[in-house]
C-alpha cells in the first residue's frame, strides 16, 4: 500500500474511548465501520512503560485502565480486515512493533511521537507508509522529523509514502485555534501529502478541510457523547456524523 487511495481518506479514531472494555471496543469498531470510515484507529500502549506508578499513581492507574491486550488488538484488526476497512494504531513503543506490523498498512504517528526518533526510526525500517501528526511542534520541528525520516530512508520524499496532518493538541480547540493553513504550509514546504486531525466539536473544521484539499481527515469517534468523563468524547464524533461528512464530501466532489 502507499497513501495514493481515494481523497480525502478518513480515519476514524476511537483512541481510548473504549475506555478499556473490550466488549465496547468492538462496539464501537463497527459503528465506526457501518459509518463509512475508511480505517479504524486505537492506540498501544503499556501504562508502566509510559507514566511512573510512583511518581503519578494516578495518571499510571488511568493509562492502566485504558490498555487493550495484545490478543485484544489483533482481533480488532481481523474484525476490520473481514469488513473491508484499515485497522492502525499509534504505537507507542517499539517493543509493539513486530507483532501488530503484519496487521498494518500504514503507520499513523501521533503528535506526542513526533520528535521521538528512536521510535520513528524503527517504524521507517518498516518502509510502510506513514502518517505524522504534528500538534505539539513548530514548523522547524517538523521539518527536522521530516528530514530524520527521509534521511533514514529517501522513499519517504514521495508523497504517497509520508504525509503531513495540521493538528492542535487541545481539547476541545476553539475554532481560532484550527489553524488550516498551516495544513497547505506543510504541503507547500515539503511537496508532501497533507491533511487534518480534528480536535474540534462538530464537523465543520473537517468539511473546511476537505474543501481546502486535505489528502487525510482524521477525527475521534465514540458512540455516544451522552453522559461521558472521559476528555475525547466531547470531540468525537458519532456515526451518523461521520455519515452527515461523507455526503458533504461527495456533494462537494459533483458540485466542483
């Protein structure tokens, strides 16, 4: 695979709004699916390989919680291989990287990863396609990961092998706080392929950034908004949503 499928390609994270049952996970997944997305992401990761149970016993209990197994995630992957979608993860540790790699396409780096080269350097030894979210960063520091990444290996000057999202680490972010520009920015800077992570209530960021020529969207998905703690509900969007989104994009594809 590289990134040269049908544009805008939408990944649906559900992250950890599972909030560790799994039971809820596979819920979820396949809202995400019947939604339409084009690929289903979580996240791995290891509470005590992150946060100190010393130090932070309560992050440590929270990120604990949170923790889908091995045999959890694999099984997520084949649900979304059998229905025809992408299954990725955020891979928070190379310690992950040889058992979920067969069930990955792509690689999708989130905005605290981007400067973490040791791991980024592990995932480019994969020469799979990746997607880089830069929340966290300024313009110099993400031309820096770029350059780590091309230097290690020139087929990630092409554009179907790296892209770019324009991402704001809040939650929720105001829409001042967007910032879509910096998503053509990135692509005038590069040549790379560039799109969207969406921190925002509601869906009208993501249709700007469709019209504005976003080759990925990516957005937090849940099933329900009602009655949730946990941060990234309040930013996710449910199925019907995602459908509402879909419709504009092809709307918008007939009408230019």
């Amino acid at each position: 695979m590289n990134l040269d499928f049908d544009r805008p390609f939408i990944i649906a994270e559900i992250g950890g709004n599972h909030e560790g049952k799994f039971e809820k996970a596979k819920e979820m997944l396949n809202l995400a699916i019947d939604s339409g997305a084009d690929c289903i992401k979580f996240q791995i990761y290891s509470a005590d390989s992150i946060v100190s149970k010393v130090e932070s016993p309560d992050r440590h209990k929270h990120f604990k919680k949170f923790e889908l197994s091995k045999e959890q995630h694999i099984e997520l992957a084949k649900i979304c291989k059998s229905k025809g979608v992408y299954y990725t993860s955020s891979i928070w540790s190379d310690d992950y990287l040889d058992w979920i790699d067969p069930y990955l396409d792509f690689y999708k780096i989130g905005s605290g990863d981007m400067t973490a080269f040791p791991l980024i350097k592990a995932i480019v030894k994969k020469e799979k396609p990746i997607i880089l979210s830069t929340g966290l960063s300024s313009i110099d520091e993400v031309l820096d990961s770029v350059a780590f990444i091309q230097n290690c290996n020139s087929k990630y000057k092409d554009p179907s092998m790296l892209c770019l999202l324009q991402c704001t680490a809040m939650y929720p972010i105001k829409k001042r706080d967007v910032n879509l520009n910096v998503m053509l920015k990135y692509k005038e800077l590069t040549g790379l392929a560039s799109g969207y992570s969406d921190h925002t209530e509601g869906i009208e960021a993501l249709k700007i950034a469709s019209n504005m020529g976003a080759d990925v969207l990516e957005f937090h998905f849940t099933d329900s908004r009602e009655d949730k703690v946990f941060r990234d509900h309040k930013v996710s969007l449910i199925k019907n949503e995602v459908i509402e989104l879909k419709t504009y994009i092809k709307d918008s594809k007939e009408i230019k």
